[in-house]
C-alpha cells in the first residue's frame, strides 16, 4: 500500500518534469545473462531466464524468440510527438526505421529468423562478405538495457512507418503518425 500510494505521488511530478508528451513502447527480452554472457561475454544484464540455448532452440523452431519484442508492436501517434523508448530488457535493441522489414547486422539470427537479407538501414556489407552495423542516427536508435531513448516524429509526414531492431529482426513495430 505504501508502495501504491507513493507511485502516486511520483506520477505527476515525473510527467511535468520529463514534459515528454510521448508514447511509450517497452523494449523487452528475457536473456539469461550467465548462459548468453558465456558465449557473448557482457551481451546480458538483469535477472531474465531463457538461456542461450533455449533462445537458439525456439529461434530455430519458430523463427522468432517470442519474449524480445516491442510492447505494442503497433502505435499510432501525433506527430511532432516523441516515442519513448523504454529498454527493460537485458540486452542493447535497436529502434530503426527501414523502408522495407529485413535481417539486422548479426548474420546468425538474421539466418535463424528467415531474414537473410539485411535491411539497408540495419548493416552494410564488407567485402569480406561480414556484415557491419550502422551508425546509431535518429532513424537509428541504440538502446543499451534498462536505459530509455526517444525517437522524435517531428518532421515526419502522416503514414505508416516500420521499424525493427537491428540485433532481432522479428522484433518489429508499425507506427502509424497522424
Ligand atoms: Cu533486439
């Protein structure tokens, strides 16, 4: 009850000061830090309880891993307002708009989630063949776990606009700006 009440008190104050305005989609995965740190060492913080294996396991049977996802997955907005992005997983997402959905710059998931072809936005291709990342932008937002971001809509026509983290490609969201 003290916890109910004092979350209360905390709401008006937290909104007047951020003065955001926004929406927020919730970034979420569910990485078991010892398992997934042990083959990507420092990839995973937090206290999630897929292993690695287990991610493996279900990417390889159904294409996706169901717990790394946006939260919702579409949003419509005003434009002008930010979407607030808000990383309560244990891993770095990206938030990327891409003309078209595709594979992100880690060529094993984007293999594992049948996206073989990087989305432009997400990696370029060396000429070793490796894929590389492209550099965080505002149409390209990194954030690392239990950090928050923004992506700002200002500018943007009304429409519909995809996006998809750049780490996980089955991790999409349809904004539709008004
Ligand atoms: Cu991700």
């Amino acid at each position: 009850m003290a916890a109910m009440s004092a979350l209360g008190l905390a709401t008006p104050s937290q909104a007047s000061g951020g003065g955001h305005d926004g929406q927020e989609i919730t970034i979420l995965d569910d990485c078991h830090a010892a398992s997934f740190n042990a083959i990507f060492p420092g990839v995973c913080v937090g206290e999630g309880e897929t292993t690695f294996s287990a991610f493996i396991a279900e990417l390889t049977a159904t294409r996706k891993a169901a717990e790394w996802r946006f939260d919702p997955s579409k949003l419509t907005i005003r434009g002008g307002r930010p979407v607030i992005l808000e990383n309560d997983g244990g891993e770095t997402h990206t938030f990327t708009m891409v003309k078209a959905f595709g594979g992100g710059f880690i060529a094993p998931l984007n293999q594992l989630s049948g996206n073989p072809v990087p989305a432009g936005e997400c990696a370029s291709t060396l000429p070793s063949g490796e894929l590389a990342p492209m550099p965080p932008s505002p149409v390209n937002v990194f954030v690392a776990a239990d950090k928050e971001a923004s992506f700002q809509t200002a500018g943007l026509k009304p429409g519909t606009y995809m996006f998809e983290c750049c780490i996980h490609p089955w991790m999409r969201v349809v904004l539709t700006v008004r």
